[in-house]
C-alpha cells in the first residue's frame, strides 16, 4: 500500500453523501429500552436492552463515534451486562496534570459465592501503580 505524500488526504473525501433519511439528534436520552433482534437463517434471536443512555449528537454518519462518545450507556446484550462511559479521572483535580492515578481494576464475579466483602477486600489488597 502506498499514498502520494504530496496530495494530503482529506478525511470529508471518505465520507458517504448525505441522503434522505439521515438523521442528526442534537442530544438523546434513553430510559428502558428493549428490542429483540431476529436474524435469518433459523439463528437464534436475541435481546438488547437500554436501562439508561446519555447520548450528546447522534448522527446517522457519525453513529459509530458518537455511541462511543457518549456520556453514559448501560444496558444488556444477550443477557451481558454492559456499560459504556465517559472516562473518570482520578487523584487530583483536573487541570493538575502532575502524579495522576490511571488504573483500571478487573473483579472476577466466577460464581454466586463471590461476597461483595470478597470483592472489596481483593480491592483494597491490590498494589497502586508508582
């Protein structure tokens, strides 16, 4: 693959034209929302669920990005929780760069013996990063 440098690319030149049934939401908040998606071929149907979704611009040619740009959605995928979100920062204010706290903690929920004292133990016996 190769590219003519003197030529920049110009992203607007990948973008599919606008056609009649586009769409552009300015914001979109969903509360408890379920549909069920059927699929060819004798597949198995499945669920998606929507418990709450703060979503800013929704625009059709755009839906990818701004899905994951959203402010907060949660819900259930064929019965797997999910949840997207804006990321939080943690440790000293925003603004103050310096000595930032950037971690991500992954708890295992294996079976239904799995205390929530389990689980913040586990937690709080976790190193931090330097």
């Amino acid at each position: 693959m190769w590219w003519d440098r003197s030529k920049p690319l110009e992203p607007a030149d990948f973008r599919h034209p606008t056609r009649p049934g586009d769409f552009e939401l300015d914001s979109l908040h969903i509360e408890d929302a379920l549909v069920t998606i059927y699929q060819p071929g004798g597949q198995r149907p499945y669920n998606v669920s929507v418990f709450n979704a703060a979503i800013g611009p929704l625009r059709k040619q755009w839906l990818f990005y701004d899905l994951l740009s959203a402010e907060a959605i949660t819900g259930q995928l064929d019965n797997c929780l999910y949840s997207l979100h804006m990321p939080q920062k943690l440790g000293k204010a925003q603004g103050q760069e310096e000595g930032m706290v950037k971690r991500m903690v992954i708890v295992p929920l294996d079976s239904n013996r799995t205390t929530l004292t389990q689980i913040l133990g586990s937690l709080s016996n976790r190193r931090r990063p330097h």
